[in-house]
C-alpha cells in the first residue's frame, strides 16, 4: 500500500510502498476513506518542535485525523465488525493513572498517540475507534477530531444559550469551537483573525460568523461593538496570542485557552486579568464523552463540518498539502486515499 512517511530526521516526507498491516488482538484494520492533516504533522514535516522524538522510529507514516471503513477485526474485537465506518481518536488514555480513574481522559498521565493514517490502510485498537452512522459522510467523520477539540473547549467554559463569544483564531479549531458555541445556543459570536488568515475569516463569514481582522489600530473597539454591552462572556484563544482578552471579555469573564501559548506573558498582563475577574481555562483536546456527543451533534445535521474542508490530495499528492499548510493557504486538507 501507498503511505507518506518520514523516511529521514530532516525536513520533509516522502510517498512509499508498505506492506497492508495486520491486526493484532482488540486491533481494527481500517481501510482509510479520508485523514485531515493537522499543525502537529507540519511539524514533523518540517522537522522542528519535538520531531526528534519519532527518530527512532522511521519510517515513521504521518496522518492522524482518519476517518474510515473497518476491513478486519483482531482476536478479541467485540462491538464491531467489517463494514462499520469508524473515527479513530489519535489519544489513547491508559485507564489506571489517578486522572483516568477520575473519567478526566484527556489529561491521562500515560496517554499514547496513534500515527500512521496517511495511507490506505492503518491499525487502530478499539479503544481509539469510533463508530459513525452510515449517514454521515467520510470527509464530516474525518473532521469528527478537530470539532470534538472544540466542543470540548466549549464545554470547559460556563457558555449558556444566549451568551456571547469570541473566538480568535480562524483555523479548524477555532471554527470548530464557533460551530460548537452556534449549536449551544451561543447567539453572539465573533471569529478574529490576522491579516495572513483573510482567506480563513471569508470561510467563517460563509459559514455564517461574524468576523473582524485582528491587529489593526481600533480593531477590539470594533469585536466590541458586535458585542452585548459589558463584553463577551467567553474568549477562546485557539492562535496562542492572549493578548486582547482584558479589552474583549465583560468583567468576570472567562478565557479559554486552546491553542498553545506561543509568547511570553508579562505579570502587568496577568494582573490586568486578575483585576478583571477574568477566570482562566485550559483545554485539551477531548474526552469519550465530547465524541458521543460530537457524532450525534454531526450525524443529526445540527453541525455541518463542510465547509471546513477546502482541499482533498490523493496520498501520490500528498506532500502539496503540508506546502499548503505551511503557507497557511485554505483551511483544512484532507488526505483522501481512495481518489
Ligand atoms: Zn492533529
Ligand atoms: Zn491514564
């Protein structure tokens, strides 16, 4: 089979011929419809940010936001069978550590990731599948994992129907956690975005959002006055900056941080929080629960991850879509085997 992997501990990857693996015990064999590619490929793409850690393990085959058909089922696989259409969540959570004993999965102590979907077949344990009604789509169940990252931020936040949020950051999380907010009942919601991200903030004026270019002199004054009086209930960071909560959120207002950090923040920013009220919240990624209800929010029709999805490579293609990604071009790419 086809699969784009890294073959060296240097930039770039490469399309290569691998034997279709084999399920071992409580393994599915999923035949791959779609697999999104996501910032944490890029950076192995790229060689840079912890990519050191896969050196011992090349060829190392990327991709891992699948979404597919069940070929084959291991020793011991109950509850499902050839045929049924799965998600496959990259977190494995061990079940045993204090955090997992609580139900709190996504913050398991021993979590594992899967990798290897960028190829017409991969190997995934039960545990990380999931199963999607023959309704929904490939490309939608493919996007299952970045909207699941999203609701979860969503609901980590006291956000009630009728309450107001903005989201900055235009990328596939931060419409996820706007699409989220929209089926919560959420009726103020305004996406930010800077001047590079304009092709992303029409796709989210498309899908219906209120959008304003970030970074120019007068711009929180404008998010402001899309805004009930006071200032939003919520702001989701999903680019990393918090820089601008203290000008957006109504007093005791909470900030969601999803993206990671990507700068220093100063004690005077932090007090200005503080003396704001301002109630500071991590997310990460999501739970079981946050996929049960993602696949229903999805599969009902209530959330249409669509138009999210701008560009599809055959895996003979695929390279052109981490270019695409490292030049911020589009939205989300989908690496679509069967084409
Ligand atoms: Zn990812
Ligand atoms: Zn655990």
């Amino acid at each position: 089979m086809k699969a784009i992997a890294k073959t060296r501990p240097a930039y770039g990857a490469e399309v290569i011929e691998l034997p279709v693996p084999r399920p071992g015990p409580n393994e599915l064999l999923v035949k791959i419809a779609a697999c999104g590619i996501c910032g944490s490929d890029l950076h192995l793409y790229l060689w840079e940010l912890g990519a050191e850690r896969i050196a011992g393990r090349l060829p190392f085959v990327l991709g891992h936001e699948p979404a597919g058909e069940v070929v084959e089922t291991g020793p011991g696989v109950t509850g499902f069978r050839p045929g049924d259409r799965v998600a496959l969540d990259p977190f494995g959570h061990c079940g045993r550590c204090g955090p997992c004993r609580a139900g709190r999965f996504h913050l398991c102590a021993a979590p594992t990731t899967l990798s290897g979907a960028f190829a017409e077949f991969t190997i995934a344990p039960v545990a990380n599948a999931y199963l999607v009604p023959p309704t929904m789509d490939f490309e939608q169940a493919a996007m299952l994992e970045p909207f699941g990252t999203g609701l979860h931020a969503v609901e980590q936040s006291c956000l009630r129907a009728g309450d107001s949020a903005v989201i900055e950051g235009p990328g596939p999380i931060g419409l996820s956690i706007a699409l989220a907010a929209r089926a919560l009942g959420v009726t103020s919601i305004v996406v930010t975005g800077l001047g590079v991200d304009a092709e992303r903030l029409a796709i989210a004026e498309r899908m219906g959002f209120h959008t304003v270019a970030a970074g120019r002199p007068g711009w929180t004054a404008e998010v402001r006055a899309m805004l009930p009086a006071g200032g939003a209930d919520a702001v989701f960071d999903a680019c990393g900056m918090l820089d601008s909560a203290r000008e957006l959120l109504r007093r005791g207002g909470e900030l969601v941080e999803v993206g990671w950090p990507a700068r220093d923040v100063s004690s005077a920013e932090l007090r200005a929080l503080f003396f704001h009220g301002v109630t500071l919240i991590n997310s990460r990624i999501r739970t079981p629960e946050t996929w049960r209800r993602a696949i229903a929010m999805v599969a009902s029709g209530n959330v249409d991850l669509r138009p999210m999805v701008t560009h599809r490579y055959e895996i003979s293609h695929g390279i052109e879509a981490f270019e695409l990604l490292r030049a911020r071009g589009g939205l989300k790419a989908l690496v679509v085997p069967g084409t």
